[in-house]
C-alpha cells in the first residue's frame, strides 16, 4: 500500500503571507490558522490531483463508456428486480 503524505503526521514551520484582516478575523473568532490552512491545502492538493488523473486517464475512461454504450451492462443478468 502506497504510503499518504496527506495524512496527518510531523508538523513543519513555514512562513506564509495572509491578508491582515483575515487573520485578525481568526484570531478574534478563535480559529486556528495552522489548522484551517492545512485543511485547505489538503482540499487543494485532493482536487488536483483528482484533476490530473482524470486528464491523464481521459482516453481510458472515454474508451470504457464507449464499450459500456455498445456492449450494455456485463452485470444486467445479475440483478434482481
């Protein structure tokens, strides 16, 4: 199993620069920037690379709805109605 970088795990300082007001705004409502910056990357970074997979995999995918069109469902005999 491929090991997630995106789980949550050691904490690395970095310097990042934020609108003044939103950070006055959390720190008055009590929000943890660190927190909510990291949620927000992970969101981030998920979306991305559910983008690029789907650009890389566009073909596949493409020639699966094509069979799937002609050939109908391979599972249709299986259900019970």
């Amino acid at each position: 199993m491929k090991h997630d970088p995106m789980i949550a795990g050691k904490r690395k300082a970095v310097n990042l620069s934020l609108d003044t007001g939103i950070v006055a705004a959390a720190r008055e409502a009590g929000v943890n920037l660190s927190r909510v910056t990291e949620a927000a990357l992970r969101m981030a970074v998920r979306e991305e690379q559910e983008r690029r997979w789907k650009k890389e995999n566009e073909a596949a995918i493409a020639a699966f709805a094509e069979w799937y069109e002609r050939e109908g469902d391979p599972l249709a005999n299986l259900r019970v109605v």
